[in-house]
C-alpha cells in the first residue's frame, strides 16, 4: 500500500470570474497559476501590485481527481496530509466535507476513507476571503484590538487571521493575499496502526557521553513492532497500549554539533518504522543553554553551546517570497548558503512571516545556522478571547512537535515587537493596564505551550524584551535582554549613535538601500529609472525610506551625480551604517553576544532593509558582513585618547596572528605603517594597535587608516578594514581614482593609481564576487574572482564603482 501523492496539477476557478478555469501546481498559490495562465501581470514589476488586489477580492477553489485502488481502499484508514492550507479553506471530497481549516500554521490529518470510493474520487477545496472574515472577527471581539493597518498592512484586521502577517504588505512588502496550499499534499494508508510522530530528548552525563531518548507517538495498538535506528545503533521494540512508546540509546562518545565558526556539524540519522510508515531525521548532539544570569551590568544574553560561550551574529529572515509557489529548494539554498558564506551562525525567523519548511531547518543544522525562533504574531496587538486562543494552541503544538527535534532551533520567541507596540496604538495608550493584561494573557497561553511541548528549550516572550515580566523600552535599555535598536534608521540619529549603546544582544537594527541598477533593470521600466518615479516609490513601503536615504546623503557624502550613483551610495551608506554598529559591539564582547541586522533578505524587489536583493545578488552590506562577522576580526575602535586596533577571536581555537596598519594620505602616501603581531586566547578580544590621538588628530582630515590581517600559513591579506576619523566624507579631499579592470576568465584583477573606496563590482546576471566594496591602494592589485556560471554577462556588463566617482 503506498501514498497517494496530490501533489502536481489542479484546477483553479472562481465563483466570482466564471470564465476563469485555469491549471494551478500545488503546493503553491493562486497568484501564481493566474500568471503563468497569463491572467494578471507580474505583480512584481512596474506598479502592478495595485492591479492585482482583485485576486484577494475573490473567493476561489482549487479541484483535481486521484485514483484509489482495491488495496488501498482495504485500508483501515485513508489520512489526508496537508499542511500551510491557506487560510480559510474548506476540503471536500466526492462533494462532502471532510475538513475545515482556518489557520495556516496547523497541521491537518484525516481519515477520508468513508468518503473515498474505488476509482475515481475528487478533492475540492474552496478558500473564503480572507479580508472579509477578518472584518467580520473584529465585529465580534469584546473590544478593539488594534492592527498595523496602515504601516504595515493594507489591509484591515490582519491580527485577528492567523495567516502569514506580511501577505497584507509590510514596511518592505508587496501586498498580495495569495491563497493556496503550500505544504506536501498527499494520502496515506494504514494498515493497522498509525505510526502519529517520533521526538528525542538529549540527556547528558557528566562523562560526556549522552542518553539519547526517542519517544514514538502511535495508535493505542500493543504489541506492534518498531524498529529504530539511531547513527550505527539498532533496536527493536514492541509498541505500547497507550500509544507512546520509547526507547533510549546511550552514545558514549558523541561527536558535537557546533554553529557555523565554532565547529562541525555532525548529524546522527534516526529512523523508526512501524507498520509500513517510516520517519527519519537527523539528530545533531549538544548542549545548550541560554545563560540570562544577572550581573554587574544588568543581565546576559548568551548562548552557549557545549559549555562555551557564542557570539551570534546574523540576520532576521522573512518569506522567501510572496508568491509561495517561488519557494524552491534552491532559493532556500542560495539565501542561507550566502548566510553561512559571510560568516554568520544564527538567523531570526521573524513572527511576521512564518514557520519556516523543514526544508529550512534542515539546512540550518548542515550548515551551522542556530535559529531565534518567533511564533508568529508581530507588530500588531492580538485578541486573548476564548476563541483566538483556541486556535492559536493547536497551532503552536503543531509547529513545536514539528521542529523541536532541529538543533539548530536555539530559542522559542512569544513574537515581535507586540510588548512594545502597546505603546504604539491609541486604545492601547489610553488604557494601558486593560491591553498589557490581554497581552499578557495571550502571552502566557504561549509560553506555557511551548514549556510543555518543548521543555529543553528557553521560552523568551517577545522580542525585544528586557526579561520575564519585564515591559521595559527594550528599544533603548541596552543593559539586559535583547534590543531593538531602530534609532539611527527610524528616528534619524546618525550612525555614531550606533556607539553609544553596548547592548547584550541586538536582535534587530536596520538601515535601508536602494536596488543595485542590475536589480532595477529587472522590475522598473526605464522611463521610471528615477527614486521618485511611481515604480520606485510603489516598491518602497516605509513612508519616508526615501527621504531617509536621500538626507542622509547630505549628511555624509557629496551628493551622488547620477540615478545609478545614488542606487550604489545607498549601498555604501547602509554598509557603512550596519559595520560601524557590529564593529563596535564586536569589540564589546563578551557583554555583547548578539547582533541580528534587520534583514537577510527580500520577498520580492523593492528597497529595502536587506542585504541580499531578491533575484539572490549580495549587496554592499553583505560584502562587509562577511569581513565584519569573520571568526578572527580586526575592528578599529576610536577611544577618548587614541585610535585602537582590535583582534577580536569568536572561536574555540587559539590563533598567532599577524597583520599590518596604514596610515595613508587621500593621494596614497604612507604617513605611518606599523607591523602587528599577537596571540589570541579563544573567545578573545584584546587591543593589538594604539595610536594616540596627539599623533594624527590635528590632521585627521589628511587621510585614513588602514588595516590587514595576514592569513596564518599564507602571509598574505586575508581581510581588510579601513576606517576613516572623519566620517563625514563629503568633506575630505578624496582624490579621483583611474582603476583599471582586466578580466581573465573568471578572475578580475583591479588596481587603482589613488586610494579607492568601497569598490564594488556588479554586473547584470547571477553570481557573486569572492569580495567587493573594499578599499583598493594604489600600487597593490587586488584579484577577485567571480563566482557563479555567468560568464557572459560578466564580460558584458561588468561595472566598476567607486566613491570617487558616486559624484
Ligand atoms: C522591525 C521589524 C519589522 C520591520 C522593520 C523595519 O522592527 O520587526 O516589523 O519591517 O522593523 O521597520
């Protein structure tokens, strides 16, 4: 008897467009079959998002029909699979109603069998408006409860649907209310006994040996046979009358999963087989703990793996996309591979999107990812009615039953940003204690869920949030907890503020750029290649990120010469902000051990916080990422008396390291070199270099300071670091580089006659460079190779800039 798989084509209709009866690929959604039907436009270019909201106007239903065989009908039962259904959906089949859902983070499984019939049967799901059940939600709450209609969604009353919160739109997102089913949809038989689910349990020794314990949910049937596998262990047991049964294995000497920088990723295979039904996972070993003790300063923030200590550095991440059905295997790859590739060991997945596919997680335990895990409620206010929390439990014990057996998960987060959004909303402003109670109701329903579903792991309750029952500004109190530091970006402060907080972990700080020009050839028409044409302005959706951008040009740089100058400085100036924070929280280690920017990446093209633009093309920022968040980093520091060196080690190994500082003039001439050498503890950050501020300041607008780090074998520069003691460049005399450019096959070489700046290669097509928008000096070449398969394009658009050129 095998799985009938539903997967593949539909048919997609509407009760409100009758002539529409196209084919519809599950999983995937209907904004996507409509297009490659030719039905709407590409919602993501030009200003076709407005054209496309008749799509979240209608009701639609999707159908197909599936054979059932003699033997399969001989089941005892027949489960229906299907999960991510969205949103309020009922399923028929043969015409009769076997399931209805209402919230897309539930898993569903049931039997259809009395409804199935030998040979061909039919499956329909019919999707209500989304839109319209939330008005109708809100009509029946006790008392209002306030949305981010309006900043971040366009349409009403969001909170009250448990769906995807940024399908509405959000400060960075197209507003599309895709339906669809975005999960395997598939039939599965049981013969006798169904095989529900399989969780472990690590149990350490104090020999460092662990006790690995599996415990397999099943139907209440005794005296089944499972058989389990863990790594090269093998057991058979019988199954239990009450439908749990367990089994341990005790693995003497375990090799460790570590983060990304810190160590291997070794996974254990792990398969239990009952019945027909086979589930595997992989099981990476280790010990975590959230270490939130008090101390001199207020509180830590620590992960620590295998007893040592860990500097989480990374991003948030929303949706891949905004059109589920582009969620493919090599999407998820290429974003967290470029994760992992600039050197970051942890990813937010942030409360305003959604649980992410095992796909995801799977990935995340390869390469080293650890995961700050939200549950998915953000930036609105949600109802604590008998209702709402009937819905939301079921969901949370999906999801956590789901996932908790991924290392790489690290923390459970109640949401983001709703402690402090019961500042943000009139109702909740003006009374106070009424909204903090219903938060705190909803709230608790949360944690203890995940307390029960999952007790290996720290439940945090919101992010930002200084501690447990702790409603303090968690935007501004750097001393405990996690931090959302928006002030530079959404409050105007300039990037030295960045400095003037040493948070314990900054799990969001953000500032945005513009699209490169290889991004905007893709989605603007080019009579609107201008930042205040209405395609720019419709593909950027925080109200004032343009001006944002634009005035802070004034601050810092001559203003730019061209559009494409200022879609390349945007780039610049959001580097320039995200390093001067990591930098300098880099080098407050060990009272900072996280720093999360705002954001990874985008769900569709648009400007925006992230560092890898939608079509997957590093931008500037995740260039210096992969410098500023390297295992052995060097961050200048400037204190109240000198310009200082650091070597900050975010590792488990001991390094003797070399390297070297320039203090150069803007036309290239050495005023002073020094030759630095130190040996580093692990987890270490020391001064290597100091010059007093008595040597240079009364010429600091002659030029820069330059450093290199030597790589340990070769002798040569493996990383580079500049830093400029007057940051407000448009100031300085920055001389105009020539930089000549030769390609020879997929190696650039570039050399410049002054000192160049953020120097950064882009050209059309896909790939990346192993580095860019780096300072290039005059005499010392620099190769960088082009990584990807696009040979073409790179000989014929490949483009060079420089800030000596932006204007
Ligand atoms: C944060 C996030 C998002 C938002 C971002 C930029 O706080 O949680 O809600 O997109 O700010 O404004």
């Amino acid at each position: 008897m095998s799985l009938i798989d539903l997967n593949g084509e539909w048919q997609l209709s509407s009760p409100q467009h009758p002539h529409i009866s196209v084919p519809m690929t599950l999983p995937g959604d209907n904004h996507s079959a409509l297009l490659a039907a030719g039905l709407i436009e590409d919602p993501y270019y030009g200003t076709n998002e407005k054209n496309v909201q008749w799509v979240g106007e209608s009701e639609w239903q999707i159908s197909r029909s599936f054979m059932v065989d003699e033997q399969t009908l001989s089941a005892s039962a027949l489960d229906l699979k299907l999960g991510r259904v969205d949103t309020l959906a009922k399923v028929l089949i043969n015409g009769q109603e076997v399931l209805e859902c209402s919230n897309m983070f539930r898993l569903y499984r049931v039997d259809i069998k009395p409804f199935a019939k030998l040979g061909d049967n039919q499956i329909e799901v019919r999707f209500a408006r989304a839109d319209v059940e939330a008005k109708a939600r809100a009509e029946r709450l006790p008392f209002p409860i306030p949305s981010s209609m309006g900043s971040n969604n366009q349409i009403p009353h969001m909170n009250l649907l448990r769906k995807t919160q940024c399908h509405a739109g959000w400060d960075w997102g197209i507003c599309l209310m895709v339906s669809g089913i975005y999960d395997a949809i598939e039939l599965v038989p049981v013969r006798e006994c169904r095989l529900e689910r399989v969780s472990t349990e690590q149990f350490w020794q104090r020999d460092g040996s662990v006790v690995v314990k599996v415990s397999v949910q099943h139907d209440p049937i005794a005296e089944q046979l499972i058989e389990l596998s863990f790594g090269e262990l093998k057991q058979q047991i019988s199954s239990d009358a009450n439908g749990c049964s367990c089994a341990s294995f005790h693995i003497e000497q375990p090799e460790l999963w570590w983060p990304a920088g810190y160590g291997e990723q070794p996974l254990y295979p792990l398969t239990v087989s009952l019945d027909g039904q086979q589930i595997s996972k992989r099981i990476g070993l280790r010990k975590l703990v959230l270490n939130d003790a008090e101390d001199s300063i207020g509180s830590a923030m620590e992960f620590q793996l295998n007893g040592f200590p860990i500097t989480a550095k990374g991003a948030n991440w929303i949706p891949i996309d905004a059109r589920p059905s582009n969620e493919s295997e090599a999407h998820y790859r290429q974003l967290l591979q470029s994760a992992v590739d600039a050197n970051m060991n942890m990813i937010r997945v942030w409360g305003g999107g959604q649980y992410e596919s095992d796909l995801f997680y799977q990935l995340c335990d390869e390469l080293g990812l650890m995961v700050w895990q939200d549950m998915m409620f953000a930036c609105s206010l949600y109802p604590s009615t008998d209702e709402f929390i009937a819905d939301v439990v079921p969901e949370l014990r999906d999801q956590i039953r789901r996932l908790r057996d991924y290392s790489c998960i690290a923390l459970w987060c109640g949401d983001n940003e709703v402690i402090g959004a019961l500042n943000w909303y009139p109702e909740s402003k003006a009374d106070k204690v009424k909204y903090t109670v219903n938060y705190d109701r909803l709230n608790r329903v949360i944690g203890q869920t995940v307390r029960e579903e999952d007790p290996s792991r720290r439940f945090w309750a919101s992010s930002p949030c200084n501690g447990d029952l702790d409603y303090g500004d968690a935007w501004h109190e750097d001393n405990r907890g996690d931090m959302h530091f928006w002030d530079v970006w959404h409050s105007g402060a300039s990037f030295k503020d960045y400095l003037k907080i040493q948070p314990r972990f900054c799990s969001e700080f953000g500032y945005q750029s513009w699209p490169s020009l290889a991004e905007v050839k893709r989605f603007v028409p080019e009579s609107d290649w201008n930042v205040t044409s209405p395609t720019f302005e419709s593909h950027q959706k925080n109200a004032s990120g343009n001006s944002i951008i634009t005035e802070m040009f004034t601050r810092y740089f001559r203003f730019p010469a061209s559009f494409e100058q200022m879609l390349y400085l945007s780039q610049v100036q959001q580097a320039i902000a995200i390093k001067t924070a990591c930098e300098y929280w880099r080098s407050q280690s060990p009272t900072c051990r996280g720093m999360l920017y705002w954001q990874l990446n985008d769900n569709w093209p648009v400007s925006s916080w992230s560092s890898i633009e939608y079509s997957g093309r590093w931008k500037q920022l995740h260039y210096h990422a992969k410098r500023f968040f390297a295992p052995q980093y060097i961050p200048f520091q400037e204190t109240e008396d000198a310009i200082t060196l650091r070597l900050s080690n975010n590792s488990r190994s001991t390094h003797a390291l070399k390297g070297r500082v320039y203090w150069m003039s803007w036309q290239g001439e050495v005023l002073g070199q020094w030759d630095w050498q130190a040996q580093t503890e692990a987890d270490a950050n020391q001064v290597v270099w100091s010059l007093d501020k008595g040597q240079w300041q009364s010429h600091a607008d002659t030029g820069f300071f330059f450093a290199e780090l030597f790589d340990a074998d070769s002798g040569v520069a493996a990383l580079q670091n500049t830093w400029f003691p007057i940051p407000e460049l448009k100031g300085v005399a920055i001389e105009k580089a020539n930089i000549s450019v030769g390609i020879k096959g997929d190696s650039i070489v570039l050399s410049s006659d002054k000192p160049a700046f953020f120097v950064h290669l882009e050209h059309d097509g896909d790939g990346r460079f192993s580095d860019s928008s780096f300072t290039l000096l005059p005499g010392q070449p620099n190769t960088v190779r082009y990584l990807g398969d696009d040979l073409g394009s790179l000989q014929q658009s490949l483009r060079v800039y420089d800030l000596s050129h932006s204007y």
